[in-house]
C-alpha cells in the first residue's frame, strides 16, 4: 500500500486517518538534511563547555521554539546542528506539550506527535513504523522485545487507558487503566488538562512498568497484571516529568515545584538524596532529566539545556540565544521539551 511515494501519498494519509498504520513504508513529507559540515544556527549558543568534565556525544532533541518550522535536530557539543528533519505543514501542529524523541540502536528515530501518533523514521525521512492515534501523547519507548509502551495522558477520561504497549504489527498486548485503582477520593474529582494526565511511562529491568500520573504529584511501579506495587514520591513530586529508575533503585525526575530543579529521591528513605541547581525563571520548566553514564545528568528547560555535574557543575550549556517564551502558556507550547545525549556512531 505505501510502497510508491510518487503516487500514493495522499491514499496514505486519508487511510491513516481512519486506522492505524503499521510497519508502512513511505514519507510524512518532511525534510530531512544530514549536514556534511555542521551548520551553526543563530537562534542557538553554547556557552558552557567542559571538555573534560562532559559525556561526549551528539544530542538529539525535538526544537519548537519557533512554531512556523517545529523540527528534530542533533547538534554537536559545540551546538551546531548536523542533522534535522523539519516536520511537514500538516502536522506542525501536532507538537503541544511537546514531542518526545527518542534515538534507537538500529539508528532510526522514535517520536510522539500529541493527539495524532507515534513515528519512527530513518534519516532519510521515510516511515519504517507508525501507530496513529488521537489520545497518543508525551512518551513512547521501544521495548527490547520490538513492541512499543506508548502514553495516552493528554486529556484523557476516567474511562480511558492512561499507558498501552503495541506490537510492530500494531495490536494492543497490554494496557494499563488508572480507573481500576484511583476512582476514589481524592483523585476521582482530579482534572486538569485531563484527569490523569499521565506524561511518561517506561519498563523496567524486572518487567513491572513505571508510571508517572503528573496530576496525582506521584509515580507507581505496576507489575505485569497492571497491580500497582508501590507508589513513589508521594509528598515530594510535584507534577513530575520523565521518571528514570536509576541503577541504584533511586529515581530521578524533573519536577515542576518552585523552584524547577532536577531531583534524584531515594524511595527506601523517602527523601531527596540530590538536587541539580534552580533553573532560572526564563528557562522553567524543567521537563526532562537523563542521567549519563559518567554520572553527570543532562536536563532540559523550555529555553536551555545542561549537563550538570554531581557536585552541582553546569559542564555544557545549550540555550535559546536572545530568544525568552515570556508567556506561560508559551513555555508550555513552544521551546524544547525533551533531551537525549547518543554516544558517536
């Protein structure tokens, strides 16, 4: 069905409309550039950078800080961008509260446009994997076994299931519903921008899921049945972004408190065991936080990026130059949203 570009691309996107694509070569009209010689864009600066102290690598994060052209871009550590793909008219609106992006081992890339699908795309722009779906948003993560966990939290109803994993072949094999476990008070009469709005999900090492429920200021661990095992950070997380369970069991988040800082918190003590420095009022909030194999955590705000030390030591800094999103629903819309450092290959 997808096979010819030349002709069939306007079948293609009345039949994804309607149903799910899966596994359908062929293009969402975008415009990919690989650079040869990497290319510096003005609106960009880096003006942190430790060699020594830094993880080196290529980032890869989604930019929409200007709405007219919402792109993928890796850049170097100097900043400068050597790849992009520039998403196409029809879907640049599909980008609030932004898309997750995420590089995959086989080189292709993995993102979420909200309320309209999951995407993995080689670097030549074609589709190698879709799943199309209105209520998709905030995160996917490709799983070892090839399927896909994919987050259905923007404005989702009590009926609704907040996390699913989807086979390559497009078939639900697992759901997980907040309703089989929070319809009660205080969290039955919860909405805002949904009633979960469940922003980030991830499978850990032991096969249970974690689940980040932003409005309920907490995360739970569910194994296989969908059984909630444990609740963490209740009490400290305050519409928490993008948990990682941490080799050490601790788990890292941004969180969205006054002030906006990363924060690793140990679940066996119940308290914060490290805290990155404030991001300032300009570049809140912060929505993402990677820890980095030399221990160093990158972490993303509307207007920067940095890579902090574990002694508090911003080592790279990549941020909007002379550009400020002065408007919240601005900081919320356009800008960066999430982050991800890839080792050379």
């Amino acid at each position: 069905m997808c096979g010819d570009k030349r002709n069939i691309v306007s079948m293609y996107c009345i039949v994804c409309a309607v149903i799910i694509s899966i596994g359908c070569a062929g293009t969402l009209g975008g415009r990919p550039l690989t650079y040869k010689k990497p290319v510096t864009d003005p609106d960009f600066n880096v003006d942190i950078y430790n060699p020594d102290k830094t993880w080196y690598g290529t980032t890869l994060l989604a930019d929409n800080h200007r709405p007219e052209r919402p792109r993928i871009i890796e850049v170097n550590m100097q900043g400068q961008i050597i790849w992009e793909y520039v998403l196409p008219q029809n879907l640049k609106r599909y980008t609030n509260p932004g898309f997750d992006v995420e590089w995959l081992p086989n080189d292709t890339i993995l993102f979420v446009l909200p309320r309209k699908g999951v995407y993995e795309i080689n670097r030549d722009g074609d589709i190698v994997w879709s799943y199309v779906d209105r209520k998709v948003s905030h995160d996917a993560d490709r799983l070892p076994n090839g399927n896909t966990l994919v987050v259905f939290g923007g404005s989702d109803q009590r009926g609704d299931a907040q996390v699913k994993e989807i086979s390559p072949k497009g078939k639900i094999v697992w759901a997980w519903y907040a309703k089989d476990h929070f319809r009660r008070s205080p969290y039955k009469d919860i909405y805002h921008d949904g009633w979960t709005h469940t922003n980030a999900a991830s499978r850990l090492a032991n096969g249970n899921t974690l689940i980040s429920l932003r409005n309920f200021n907490f995360v739970v661990e569910v194994d296989s049945r969908g059984s909630i095992v444990r609740t963490l950070g209740e009490g400290i997380f305050h519409y928490q972004h993008d948990p990682e369970m941490l080799p050490n069991g601790n788990l890292l988040v941004a969180n969205h408190h006054i002030p906006h800082r990363a924060i690793e918190f140990d679940p066996k003590t119940g308290e914060i065991v490290w805290q990155s420095p404030i991001f300032e009022r300009d570049a809140a909030p912060a929505r993402d936080a990677d820890r980095l194999p030399n221990g160093n955590t990158l972490i993303t705000g509307s207007t920067k990026i940095v890579e902090v030390t574990a002694e508090g030591r911003i080592v790279w800094a990549f941020r909007l130059k002379g550009i400020t999103l002065k408007q919240p629903r601005d900081k919320v819309r356009l800008g960066f949203y999430k982050a991800q450092r890839i080792a050379p290959h």
